[in-house]
C-alpha cells in the first residue's frame, strides 16, 4: 500500500509539472503580430515639386549623372580607397559573419572523436605486469537544440536583418561619399574661376594704375584717383592671395576624400560647363523616401528589433535539446571496426526562477524595439526634409541666377558705357573704376549662384536615393 501511494503521488506530481509546463507555454505562446512598416510620418507630397518631373533619381547611376570625366575619374577613385567606406565595407563583413554564426545555431554539430588508451600495470611484490589497449571512434551531435517555439530562428532572422541593414548602411555611406567628393570638387572649380577673374582683375588695375600715373604726370588726372586706383589694385591682389589659400585647402579636401592625391586625370570642365540634370523627379514621399540607403538600414534595424522581441518570448517556453552519439570501441585496433554502441538522449528544460533575468531580456528586447521605431521614423522625416529643402534651393536658386545673369549682362553694359564717356572725357576715372567694380562682383555672384546650383543639385540627387536602383552604369 506504501509503494502504491508513492506512485500515485509521483504520478500526481509529473501531472502537475506537466500542466504547469503546459501553462506556461500557452501564456508564452501568444502570437507576437507579423512585422509591418510603420506608417511614413511626412505628408503625402512635396511642398515645392516640380509639375512635370522628368528623371528618377533613384534609376540614374553616378556615372551617368555627372558628367565631368576629372570628377568620375576622382569618384571612382575615392570609392576605392576613402577609409570611411572601407570601414563601412568592413562593418558588412562583419555582421555576415555574425550571421553565419547565428544561422549556425540552427543546425547539430558533428564532432568525430578518436581516442586511443594504453594502460601497462607493474607489480614489484609478485613480479608481474599487465598491458591494456582501448581504442574509441565516435561521432557525436552534441547539444542540438530542437527549435519548436522558434528562438533560434528569429535570433537568425535578426541577424540576417542586421547584416542587411550593414549593407544597406555601406550604400548610404557611399552616396554621401559621392555627393561629398562632387561637392568638394565644384568648391575647388569654384575658386579656381575666382582665381582666374581675381588675376585678370590684377592685370587690368595695374594697367588703370598706370594709366592714370601718365595721366597725372600731364595734368589730365587727379592724385584722388591714383590713390583710389591703387587702393583697388592691392585690394585685388589681396583677393588673389586668399584665394591661392582657399584652392589650396579645397585641393586638400578633395585629396582626403579620395584617399590620396590623384594624377593622370583627365581634363575636367570649367565651372560653367558644368551640366547637371535639373529636373530630377522626386515621385511620392512614401515612394521615394523608401529607397533611400539609410531608410532602408533603419528599417532593417527594426525588422531586426522586432525578431529579437520573439526570440526572448520564446526563451520563456521549455527548451528541448537533443544529444546523439555512435561509435566504435575495441580492446584491439585490429578488431575496432567489429563492434559499435549508440545512445539518444533528449532532454528538456523550462526555466522556473532566474532572478528575473528572462523578464529583464524581454524589457531590453521591447526597449530596443521602440528606439527602433523612433530611428526609423526620424530617420524618414529627416530624409522628408532634405528633399523638400533641395526642392525649393532649387526653385529658389533658378530664379536667383536667372536675376544674377540679367544684372551681369546690366553692368557689363554700364561698363561699357561709362568707358566710352571716360574716352569722350565727359567722366572721371572714378566712374570707370566703380563701374569696374560692379561689374566684377556680379560675375562673383554669378558664378557663386552656380555652384551654389551644383551643390544643391547633388544634394537632391543623393536626397533621392540617387542610383539605388541601380548597380552599373546603363
């Protein structure tokens, strides 16, 4: 009777085991909703778009977009040897390897052991000896763990999404890398324009300078415009001091991008040769801001949250780990393959109390996943804004330069004018010079509203996800 309530006692324990195993998991096994994009939070069109877009940003490849063949030789080059992308490339390599890791996780390991004993026994008192041989080949699985709540497969799909979202991060560093080398490259363009109008500025100074010296020697001008004059002259040359300077730190700018100083480049064209495709289209937000690089990576950075918050619910349902092995054992090499063993040993496990380290793992997870949802939508309305910026520079830079070409044309003309009034001796010299002067800081607004143009036509070209559709030149 004593052995009989002791079995039905162990009976009523495993029952009660069982139905907490079985509560446990149904609490734990509440379905966690499939991962969905989260709703774009940016308005539903551009405030500043264009009525008749013409090219897709996302479908022009670089070297089509830019036309230059010094600056795609230089963008080529800095896509071979920037360290900031070969630190980014790096960091793809190593969340691949990472998910290879975690992919690994998902299948037996098989280890093949050989082992071989030699025990030699020796008795002084009775002078005998004895020699044992023993010989082990097995193959073994050892802590296979049977993924049925699905823990290691969404542990793998995070790290999938997260080698992912490497990748996709590599190509927004790589866009960025281009906008900033074609940027670069336009500021140098820029001063070297400067340069050569500061120099030629110089030029015709001195010769007014010495015009009105001679001029003066006879009577025919006043020390206040040799003054005046020579005050201009040194104020140009002044000018073309600086900008030796700033072509100097440009130069370096563009070298550090690249990786190093380039030679052998082919011929580059001057700035306003420069031909850049205006009317870039900037489709739907929802649909353009999707294909950018770095909407993408955070993007895949959620999905990744989102599959680690199922592997920790999944850490709280009984783990079942499955160890086999096979093999053979002889007292003789001779004889090792002429008898073998095998064994099976499934065991499971659920976790009852551990200090609240499963709870504290599904909070980090849940945590992550909202700083998660946060970087993916800032990371939209930030894409959302530098759209929309680039949108109105570039209306607003087309109607600037549109005014600067008109009032260049203006003061060319003034110049003109009041130098053929000089010759007819109706002005002064004063006249001409200030005259000068005005003309030449139109042709500076002129040319700094033009680069200004190319700046902001990169920048909406890298805004758009600029090539990301694309992998080679079409």
């Amino acid at each position: 009777m004593k052995g009989r309530a002791e079995f039905e006692y162990s009976v009523e324990c495993m029952t009660r085991l069982l139905l907490l195993i079985l509560l446990a998991t149904q609490i734990a096994c509440a379905p966690l909703a499939e991962f969905k994009r989260p709703v774009a939070p940016v308005p539903a069109v551009w405030s500043a778009a264009p009525a008749a877009p013409a090219f897709d940003a996302s479908r022009v490849h670089w070297d089509r977009y830019f036309v230059d063949p010094r600056l795609r030789a230089l963008i080529a080059a800095a896509l071979q040897n920037n360290r900031d992308l070969k630190v980014a490339i790096s960091r793809v390599q190593e969340a691949r390897a990472q998910f290879g890791i975690a992919r690994a996780d998902s299948l037996p390991a098989l280890n093949l052991l050989g082992r071989a004993s030699l025990d030699h026994t020796a008795s002084q008192g009775l002078a005998s000896t004895s020699t044992s041989e023993r010989y082990d080949l097995s193959l073994s699985s050892v802590s296979f763990e049977a993924d049925f709540w699905g823990r290691i497969a969404n542990l793998t799909e995070a790290a999938r999404n997260s080698y992912l979202a490497s990748e996709d991060a590599r190509r927004a560093v790589q866009l960025s890398l281009i906008a900033e080398v074609a940027n670069a490259y336009f500021m140098l363009s820029h001063h070297e324009a400067q340069l050569k109008l500061a120099r030629e500025t110089v030029h015709l100074r001195a010769q007014s300078l010495e015009i009105i010296g001679r001029g003066l020697d006879i009577g025919a001008s006043y020390d206040l415009e040799l003054q005046e004059s020579a005050a201009l002259l040194e104020s140009a040359r002044s000018v073309t001091a600086a900008l030796q300077h700033q072509i100097n730190v440009s130069t370096h700018q563009l070298d550090f991008l690249v990786g190093h100083a380039q030679t052998d480049l082919p011929q580059g064209l001057a700035l306003d040769e420069q031909a850049l495709e205006s009317d870039l289209a900037p489709g739907l937000p929802a649909e353009v801001l999707l294909l950018r690089p770095d909407v993408m990576a955070a993007e895949k950075r959620l999905a990744a949250s989102h599959a680690n918050v199922a592997a920790a619910r999944a850490a709280f349902l009984p783990k079942v780990v499955l160890t086999a092995s096979m093999g053979l054992a002889s007292a003789g090499l001779s004889s090792l393959f002429q008898s073998g063993a095998w064994a099976f040993q499934p065991a499971i496990s659920l976790p009852l109390f551990d200090g609240g380290r499963l709870n504290a793992s599904m909070d980090l997870a849940q945590a992550r996943k909202l700083t998660a949802v946060a970087d993916y939508e800032r990371t939209i309305q930030q894409a959302f804004r530098e759209v929309a910026d680039q949108l109105s520079s570039r209306a607003s830079l087309a109607a600037q330069m549109r005014s600067a070409l008109a009032v260049r044309q203006a003061q060319l003309r003034r110049l003109e004018i009041t130098q053929a009034r000089y010759r007819a001796g109706l002005i002064g010299y004063l006249e001409v010079l200030e005259a000068e002067r005005e003309a030449l800081a139109a042709h500076q607004t002129s040319t700094q509203l033009r680069r200004a143009q190319l700046e902001a036509a990169t920048q909406l070209y890298k805004a758009l996800g600029g090539g990301s559709q694309t992998s080679a030149p079409a």
